[in-house]
C-alpha cells in the first residue's frame, strides 16, 4: 500500500506542480497559506489593527455613521476577532522572548548553583578576590576565569592594562548569594586551612 504523500494528486503531495492535483482543493490551500502569512504582520501593523478594530468596538452608532460603517450587527464579529488576534499576537510577541530568556537564566544559575561545592581551589581563590569590590582585574593564567565565565559566576568587562590580563565582574546573583550564605568567609577559611 502507498503513503498519502506518494499518490498522485494527494494534497499532501510534496512535488505537485501547479498542473496536479484538485483545483478547489489548491485553490482552498493556497487561500489557507495567504491567511497565515498575513497573521504573520509586524507590530506597529499589529498595533494599527488593535488600535483601529478597538476604536470601532468602542465608537457610538453615529459616529460610526459619520464614517460610513453599516449597522452595528453584521461587522461586530469581525471587529472583535480582529482586536483579540491583534491583541493576543502583540501579547504572544513581548511575552515569549521575555520568558524563554528568563527560563534561560534560571536554567544557567541553578546549574552554577549546582557546580559551585566542585569548584577547583584556584576557582574558589579567584571568586574570594570579589568580596571586598565586585571587579577584579585577572591575569589570564589556566583558563579558570574562562571556565567561571562558562558556568556563570563571572562575566568578561573588558580588557585590562596589560595585554595578559581582563576584567571580569561577578554575577549579581553569585554575589548576593555568597554574601547571604557566607561563602567568600567559607571559602576564604577553606583556602587558609
């Protein structure tokens, strides 16, 4: 028995040519993927259509009139479609890159969190240097600041004075979390005894 997609004049034919297929059926499909395209409008079109789909919603019958819409019942449907899909597709583009990064930040701190009993001793001996200020200046060495840069505690600034050493600040939340918890006093006992 053939696949859908190897019988010839299947919609789900991957190589038609215009020529195969159904007529109506292409006809319905192409219809379907111009919708979908213009679902895809940018925001200040999105915010046009709110604004102005909002503005009908909301505008009395005469002033309606003034502007030559006809009664109120045959386009209401339309107009609240239009302001809720505006609406939702405006809501859907602020929310979902500020979510997927906030996902990713916590992802990335639980894993240092996670990381931060195995640390080597000249990993813990660079992060006790962030207790007094939140930069340091860091000659490159094993590649230990990289590896901190890596897992999270620590960001590159910049350059330094001399060509072998970097700047790098602490995360705001390692800092607050080893003020809290004590660890720059723990780490510094440990790196003493």
């Amino acid at each position: 028995m053939r696949r859908p997609d190897q019988l010839e004049g299947s919609w789900v034919d991957r190589d038609a040519s215009p020529g195969r297929g159904h007529p109506n059926r292409r006809r319905t499909l192409d219809l379907l993927k111009t919708f979908l395209d213009a679902l895809r409008l940018t925001t200040e079109r999105l915010v046009a259509v709110l604004l102005g789909s909002g503005l009908l919603l909301v505008a009395g019958d005469s002033v309606l009139g003034l502007l030559g819409f006809p009664p109120w019942d045959t386009w209401r449907l339309w107009a609240g479609l239009a302001f809720l899909i505006s609406a939702a597709s405006l809501v859907a583009n602020g929310v979902v890159p500020v979510v997927t990064r906030s996902m990713a930040w916590r992802e990335r701190r639980r894993r240092a969190l996670k990381a931060f009993p195995n640390l080597s001793r000249e990993e813990k001996e660079i992060l006790v240097r962030f207790e007094g200020q939140r930069t340091q200046q860091i000659r490159a060495g094993k590649g230990t600041e990289v590896e901190l840069e890596r897992l999270g505690f620590v960001r590159r600034i910049g350059p330094g004075p001399h060509t072998d050493v970097e700047v790098y600040a602490i995360e705001d939340w390692a800092w607050e979390h080893m003020k809290k918890q004590g660890e720059f006093v723990k780490l510094a006992e440990e790196l003493e005894g």
